[in-house]
C-alpha cells in the first residue's frame, strides 16, 4: 500500500472540500503514468494550499473518454457544481492541456472510502 499525493489548484478549493467532507466520492484525473500506477487499497494525500487529509482508493476504472467516463458516473459524482455532459467537458477542458492529456491518455476514476 502506498501514499500518493494529488494536489488540487486554490481555485479548486470547493473540489478539495467536496471530496474532504465526501460528498465527492469519486476522484478523476487523465491517466497519465503517474495516476496508473495507483492501485486499489492505496492512500490518496489531497493537498490544496496548506490543507491536506487522505481516503483509501476502493475501485480503480480506465476510460477513454469523457462520454465514456459518464456512463458510469453522473456529472454530480465527478463534481457537484457539474449537472450536464457539457458543463463536465467544460470543466475537463478548464484544467492546464486536460484537452490532449484526455485525448493521448484517456482518463481514471478512483472511488475512494
């Protein structure tokens, strides 16, 4: 079992609290090497400024897309400001080079507990 650490930008801060209090049960990011190599039973370190606190991984998925990703998970389980397809792209597409990283890679949910 190891620790990985995922930070979340400041003006991410809402993301970071959803996820903390755990109305946000589901963490996604492109499934670049560094996300891949996280495995069920791992511990995610959320950093967001000089806050952190960590959740076990439960579940691990691989998509190839965004409309892939959301047959499994509502926008809301991704982020709860999200409610429809376009405003969870729109979302994906805000993050730095999220649009060819998700295009090269695809994408990975981790269900945490």
């Amino acid at each position: 079992m190891k620790t990985h650490i995922l930070r979340l930008r400041a003006e991410n801060k809402d993301i970071f609290e959803a996820i903390k209090s755990g109305n946000k049960k589901v963490e996604t990011r492109a499934a670049t090497d560094t996300y891949t190599k996280i495995q069920v039973g791992d511990r995610l370190k959320f950093v967001c400024d000089k806050e952190s606190f960590q959740r076990s991984v439960a579940k691990i998925k691989l998509f190839k897309t965004i409309t892939a990703i959301l047959k499994d998970y509502s926008p809301q389980e991704i982020n709860p400001k999200t409610k429809t397809k376009s405003e969870t792209i729109d979302m994906y597409y805000s993050f730095p080079n999220y649009r060819d990283k998700i295009k090269k890679y695809g994408l990975v949910a981790f269900e945490l507990k």
